[in-house]
C-alpha cells in the first residue's frame, strides 16, 4: 500500500554571524515517530575544525521529544521547526512510497539535497598544486623529500593538524602557509573552501599571528568570478593575502613572495 511522507531537510549554521548553512541530513515524519537521518557531518566539521556528533545526537533527541505522531504533518513541522539552535530545519516537501522502496526514495533525496557529489572531477591540464609546485621547481626553490622546512624551501603537504595540511609551506622570519582552492570546476564546493579556511586558522593558531604569513590561493577564470564569490569570500577572510593563480599579476605576486622569502632566509625555530 503506497504511503506519503513529509520531510525536512536538517541544517547547521554554526556560526550565525557569518552566516554560512550547510546540509547535513534528512528529518521525514512517519506514522510512529521521526526517521533522522545524518550524512554529511563532516561538512560541519570543515567549517569549525571540529566534531558536531554529539550536539546533533542531542539536537535528534529533542526533535523526537516535540514530535507528535497524532498531528497532521504540518502541524507537526510547525512544532519542529520551534526546535532550533545552530541546527534547524528547511526545504520541507513530500514523497509517496510502497514501503518496499522507502530506503531507496530517501537515498535518492539525501543526494539530491544533502551529499556531496562523489564524482571526480576531470580536467584539462596538471592540477593547480602541481602548476604551482613545477613553476618552484623550475626556480629551485621547492624543496625535494629529503629537505626540511629549515632549508628555506618550500615544502608540499606541511602538517597543521590532524588530517590538515598546507598545500605549501616556508619558513623565514616567518612562517608562510598557502592553502589552493581550485575553482575551475563546473560547480565546486563551498565545503572544500572551508576546509582550505581551517588550515590557515589552525597553522595560525599553533604559532601565533605574528609569526605566520597565511596565503590564500584559489585558481579561477577571472570572468568566472562572480560564481564562485562565496568560496572566494571564505576563504578571503582567514587570508593575509589572497591570490588567483589563473590571473598573470597574481601568479606573479605569489611566486615573487617565495622567492624573496627563500633569497632572505633566516631560520626560525617553529616548534
């Protein structure tokens, strides 16, 4: 016997003021109760450099506790959508199903509204980490695998955290970390974004502001810009400077502050 069910999609904001929203699950109301379904997490995690499991377990368990079954649904979403703090719920709408394909409905809902695309994404051309790193190369100033960061080079893949690194990292006086956020895909994401944010604010808090230069560096058509603001924007705000690799000046701009660095190297303890 077919069936219709509501849902909702479950949303974070984790920090109101900027006003970054992420979907991370699916609420459906069912005869008996709520079916809460949670995939994408991890998309908080990106935006706060830190888990959310357990506040969004507590967050299901007064969903649960103010849901009545008795009421119709959209008396039953009114009452749900009361419930909200950095998580709340949106994008309501319906489904019919037999029963037998529930699962397979949901799913299809959950990557349409909810998951990331796991595609990979295929383009023309070396990726912008490995643009970057042959024109260092090239210049002598990328240091091979068996050189340090004391060397003055710059290193690929430095350490920030756990599961975080720098794309490029060199020491002088100061440290300088470039995170590269590659934009020439149809539709990247903005949790991608916020994950190059978190590396630079990590490096910064584990060192200190005086001593780390962080470098924004993101690879975008100019006229292609406009797009892709929001990523720009993200990761703009935990950057000192903020450079397009795809733009001659700015290519330019971000080679010449590896190079002045590495021709005035002076060690500097980091640890």
């Amino acid at each position: 016997m077919e069936r219709s069910y509501s849902y909702a999609v479950l949303q974070a904001v984790p920090d109101q003021r900027r006003g970054e929203r992420v979907n991370i699950g699916l609420v459906v109301l069912g005869e008996n109760g709520l079916d809460i379904q949670v995939a994408e997490s991890r998309k908080v995690r990106a935006l706060t450099g830190k888990s959310w499991d357990s506040f969004i377990e507590q967050f299901s368990q007064t969903l649960r506790s103010a849901d009545d079954p008795l009421l119709s649904s959209d008396k039953r979403l009114e009452r749900l959508k009361i419930v909200q703090s950095q998580l709340s719920l949106d994008k309501t709408g319906w489904f019919r199903t037999n029963g037998v394909d529930y699962d397979s409905v949901v799913k299809e809902i959950m990557g349409t509204l909810v998951v990331r695309p796991r595609e990979r994404v295929v383009r023309d051309g070396p990726s912008v980490v490995s643009a970057i790193s042959a024109e260092l190369k090239s210049a002598a100033i990328l240091a091979a695998r068996d050189e340090s960061i004391d060397s003055g080079k710059v290193v690929r893949g430095y350490h920030v955290g756990p599961g975080l690194e720098a794309d490029f990292a060199q020491l002088n006086a100061r440290l300088h970390v470039a995170a590269v956020l590659d934009l020439r895909a149809d539709n990247p994401h903005v949790a991608q974004a916020a994950l190059k944010a978190v590396v630079l604010d990590r490096a910064e808090r584990i060192h200190g502001t005086a001593r780390v230069h962080k470098i924004g560096v993101y690879a975008c058509a100019p006229a292609r810009r406009g797009e892709v603001s929001e990523h720009i924007s993200i990761l703009k705000q935990y950057s000192e400077d903020m450079l397009n690799w795809d733009d001659p000046t700015d290519r330019e701009g971000l080679k010449r502050i590896f190079f002045d660095a590495f021709n005035s190297h002076h060690p500097t303890p980091i640890s």
